[in-house]
C-alpha cells in the first residue's frame, strides 16, 4: 500500500484506481480535486459510483464519507448526475 491509502476512505482498490489516472501523491490527488480524479477514474472504470466521488472528496477533506456536509454531498451528486 502507499501513501494514498493512508487517507480516509482510500483503499487499495481507490488506491490502485488513482495510480492508474497518474495520482501517485496526496499532494498530486489534493491539486487535482476529487470531481477532476473521478472523471479520470471513469474513463478507466466504468463502474465507478456516487459513493466513490464521496469517498474521493472525504478523503481530500480528511474526512469518513459519511461526515461530509448535506452541501457538499448535494453539489456532489449534481455533478455525478450530469456525467
């Protein structure tokens, strides 16, 4: 596991997700946001969800998923409506 991983809500497998779309740093993934990361990571994964944009955007909050704001969480889920 890396550094990625030491983040809340990043596993291996988000872990594995980013590296994939060239975040390698928490520096690299904070610079380029979790809406910006999770574009890239639907390229590579179809699959990808809202739960995991949450989890994205908890993690650059330093955050559980769960404790993100009813704001954030509804700015989040327009933007994952509109892909």
């Amino acid at each position: 596991m890396g550094v990625l991983t030491e983040l809340p809500n990043i596993g291996k497998v988000s872990e594995s997700r980013l590296n994939e779309v060239g975040i390698f740093t928490q520096e690299q993934f904070r610079q380029m946001g979790s809406k910006e990361a999770f574009v890239r990571i639907r390229v590579v994964d179809t699959t990808a969800c809202l739960h995991m944009l949450y989890g994205l955007q908890g993690a650059i909050e330093g955050v559980k998923d769960s404790f993100l704001s009813v704001e954030t969480k509804g700015d989040l889920k327009a933007f994952y409506r509109m892909l």
